[in-house]
C-alpha cells in the first residue's frame, strides 16, 4: 500500500514530529517505511526519519506493508494532515 503527502506543518519533519510518527507507527506490527526523493527512512526509527531532510512543503510517500497496513496508513496521514498536532 502507497500513498502520497505533503508535509505541512511550519517546522517540517523536525525531532517532535518525528517522535510522534515513531510512537505512532510502532502500534501497528507492520512495516512502514517514508520516502522522500531517493531516501528511504523506516518510519519506526527516529534517526532515520529525521534523515530525510523534510521540510515544509516536501511531498512524501508512505508505504505500509502489512497485516494492518490500511489502518496505519489512515492514522499516520491523519497525523500529517493534523500538522502532527502542533499549534501554530
């Protein structure tokens, strides 16, 4: 399962964001992995989120591969979407 996104929040894929996708993505047993560009980061390691290099505007593509993939992918888009649940 693929499916495309854009980062919106004003700080980008920062260390707060990325600690929330890592808490977020290890509730589901299956893989995740983010992608931006040639980098491919699983999306349960904060050290490899945060080298992406995504800032605001930056289009993504998650990719879910698993038991509960369908339910991963709507949470973690949700949670993109939500701006990661960030007042600005």
């Amino acid at each position: 399962m693929e499916q495309r996104t854009k980062i919106i929040n004003k700080l980008g894929l920062h260390a707060r964001a990325a600690a929330k996708i890592v808490t977020l993505t290890n509730n589901y047993k299956c893989n995740i992995q983010i992608k931006n560009g040639r980098k491919i980061a699983d999306a349960k390691s904060i050290m490899k989120l945060l080298m992406l290099s995504a800032p605001r505007g930056t289009e993504i593509t998650i990719i879910a591969n698993g038991i509960d993939e369908s339910n991963a992918m709507k949470s973690l888009i949700n949670l993109i979407k939500n701006k990661f649940d960030e007042n600005e």
